[in-house]
C-alpha cells in the first residue's frame, strides 16, 4: 500500500515538472512574440506617461488663465461700478451747458412765454395758468435734456423697446392665443425681442468703421439694404426671425409664434411681408 502512494507521489511529481518544463519550451519557442508584445506594451506605457505629462501642463494652462480670467472680472466689475457713478452723478454745470447748446429754441419759447406772463394786460388767473404752463414745459425741457446729455457723452443708440405687457391686457387675450401660457413667458419673449433690437439698432448706430474693426460689415451692409427696401413703407424699426436666431440662439418655433400672435393682438408689433421675407415691425 505504502509502495503504491509512493508510486503515485512520483508520478505527480513527475507530471509538474513535464508541464513546467512543455511550458518552458512554449516560452522558449514564442519568446521572440513574448518580445514584440511586452516592447509594444511598454512603448504603450510611455505614450500614456507623456499624455498625463502633457495634460497636467495643459491644467496648470488653464489654472493660470482661470486666476487671469478672475482678476480680469473683478477690473470689470470695478469699472463698471465706476461707470455707473459716473452716469448717475453728472455734474450740473455740464448738464446746463450742452442743454444751453442744444435746446437754446426750446428755451427762448419758454422765455417769451414767461415774458406774456408779466404782461400787465393779461387777468390774473390767466397770469397763473401761464405761469403754470411755463413750469410744465420747463420740466419736460429738461428731462429730455438730461436724457440727451446722457446719449451725448455716453453714445447710447436709439433703439426701439417694447413695452411689457400688463396683467389687465393678458386677461383680455382670448384663450386660443395664449392657451396655457403664462404673463411671464410672453413679457420673456418681449425682454428677448427688445435684447435683438437693441444689439441690431446699436450696430446701425455705431456706424461703418465701428462695424468693420468689429467684424460685422457685411450684418451692417445687409442691415442698411433692408432699411432702403422698407423706405417708404412705415418700417422705421423692424426685426426678422433670422435676427431673433443670431442674437437670441434659438428659433421662433410654434410657441413663440402663437405668443407674437398676442403680441400682434396687443398692438405691439405687426407683420409685414415683402419680397418673401416677413418683417416684424415694432409698433410702440
């Protein structure tokens, strides 16, 4: 019994060395393979070490630019707070010159209208009436002056804006033009449609060599074409659906359509077509 375990011991160990050594043999035989494949291995390593190199320098990069870009803010916010004091705090003096320079008729109207007043040949309830007229016309005189100086020195555009609507005229919309819609929604596409007037009307406004270095002359030349067309046909501000979709980033699709519906409704802007192509034309 003992001869037989002994037997079958030796045979099992005599089976692990032949599969080592067939094993060894394989090694042996492939080892030009095993060769190509670990150098292939290995040449894979190192491209992927170089791209981590690469893009830990590239993430420093835009650490750099990022700290770049926030100190870069923070100069605009400053400036922009600066700015706006400046426009809310413009001195008296130089509000009263440009209004001297440019209302002169306005204020010579007014004069002559409080020289009647002193007339002695006039009542005295017609005096006061005078006077109180003379006052009015003073305060619209310089509001409207204080609003040109500011167009003056800050070369703010004439643009066209939409009113908001109100919640008394969106109660009075009928239900198949507004369907589900909310007040919020249709003041949005208003907000939307004012941002693309502004930004068309302040090109047209900056002139040809702003447009030029800004890279925009041929939208200003195209611009220019479509005020020649609409000449003469009421469409002294206007807007179209291509210019909603290049300063808004998005289409007028059905929801905004059915909202311009309101819109046209509300007397807020209307359409006109000419030569296939659909005008809007703001109306307020």
């Amino acid at each position: 019994m003992e001869c037989e375990l002994s037997i079958e011991n030796m045979l099992e160990s005599q089976c692990e060395i032949l599969d080592r050594l067939q094993m060894e043999t394989t090694f042996i035989k492939s080892r030009n393979n095993l060769k190509e494949i670990l150098m292939f291995i290995r040449d894979s390593i190192l491209n992927i070490s170089s791209g981590v190199c690469i893009l830990r320098k590239y993430l420093d990069r835009l650490k750099e630019n990022n700290n770049s870009s926030q100190k870069m803010l923070l100069l605009y916010q400053h400036l922009n707070e600066k700015i706006l004091d400046m426009y809310k705090n413009i001195p008296e003096e130089l509000l009263t010159a440009y209004a001297n320079n440019n209302k002169s008729e306005s204020m010579q109207s007014i004069s002559n209208v409080c020289s009647v007043t002193n007339s002695s040949h006039i009542p005295i309830a017609d005096k006061d009436k005078q006077k109180n007229v003379a006052v009015n016309d003073m305060a619209d005189v310089q509001a409207s002056t204080i609003k040109d100086c500011k167009k003056a020195l800050f070369n703010e555009p004439e643009y066209p804006k939409i009113s908001l609507m109100k919640e008394e005229e969106f109660d009075q919309l009928p239900k198949y033009m507004i369907g589900r819609q909310s007040l919020q929604m249709i003041n949005g596409l208003i907000n939307s449609i004012n941002l693309v007037l502004k930004a068309k009307y302040s090109l047209l406004s900056a002139g040809k060599v702003v447009a030029r270095k800004k890279g925009d002359l041929d939208l200003y030349l195209y611009y220019k074409k479509q005020d020649i067309i609409c000449e003469g046909n009421e469409c002294k501000y206007f807007f179209t659906a291509e210019d909603y979709e290049r300063y808004v980033k998005v289409k007028l699709d059905r929801l905004a359509l059915k909202l311009m519906m309101a819109l046209r409704h509300c007397k807020r802007i209307r359409e006109y077509r000419l030569k296939k192509e659909l005008y809007y034309i703001v109306l307020n």
